[in-house]
C-alpha cells in the first residue's frame, strides 16, 4: 500500500521536536510512527501521521518546512528471513532502497520503503 509521509527538516536545538508535537496535537493529527536522523545542525523527521495534508499545511504555517512524499507500505510477517524474502522478490526490480523503518500496527509490523518506483514495487510484491 502507498502511505503519505511527512519529511520534516529539524534545527538541531531544543525544544523543536516538542513544537512539532505540540502542532501536531493541537491539530488532532495522530502521529503512527516517527523516523528520526540527525547531524550536528539538523534533523530530519519522518513521520506518518493519520492526516499529512492538514499536517503539512499547519506545519508549514508555523514555520518548518515540511514536504510529502509517496512510501511502500509492506505488511510484515514474524517469521525469520521475510525481510530477506522480500529483497530477493523486489531483485531486478529496484534500483536502491534510500531508507527503510516499520510501522507497529495491531495486525503486526509494517515495513516502509522509500523507493523510486514504489507503484511499480507494490504490483511485484502483489504478484
């Protein structure tokens, strides 16, 4: 499935992940899962969230850029070897994985992917 994600550019100072939250909460925006790296100036965010547009337009509002981008969303199964299994599937068929998280959902663990393609990964993996 292709999930909408928020990337959202950090200054690496204090209390600014706690603005985003607060924006966040404020906006009745659930946050589902967080993705978090950083260097010594900024940080990038990456979130997944129950309402990215009004996310984005009320984040932007307060001064963060912010941008969305399509990811692959591939249900995981617990079972030893499944995220070797899905590379081996996808080998041919993508050129590189630029970041890879999960998603904790009630029916199990969620793998997003950010891919070039990820409409053209999705039929692979349905087939």
């Amino acid at each position: 499935m292709i999930l909408k994600q928020l990337s959202v550019f950090v200054e690496n100072k204090e209390g600014r992940l706690k603005d985003i939250t607060q924006i966040l909460k404020d906006s009745g925006i659930n946050i589902l899962t967080t993705s978090l790296a950083d260097t010594s100036e900024y940080g990038m965010l990456r979130l997944i969230v129950s309402d990215p547009d009004t996310a984005k337009k009320n984040l932007r509002a307060a001064g963060f850029p912010v941008s969305i981008t399509n990811v692959l969303a591939v249900k995981a199964t617990n079972e030893i070897g499944f995220l070797h299994d899905m590379l081996c599937k996808l080998e041919g068929n993508i050129s590189s994985i630029e970041y890879m998280y999960t998603l904790p959902t009630d029916e199990g663990p969620v793998v997003i992917l950010k891919v070039a393609n990820p409409e053209e990964i999705e039929k692979v993996l349905n087939e």
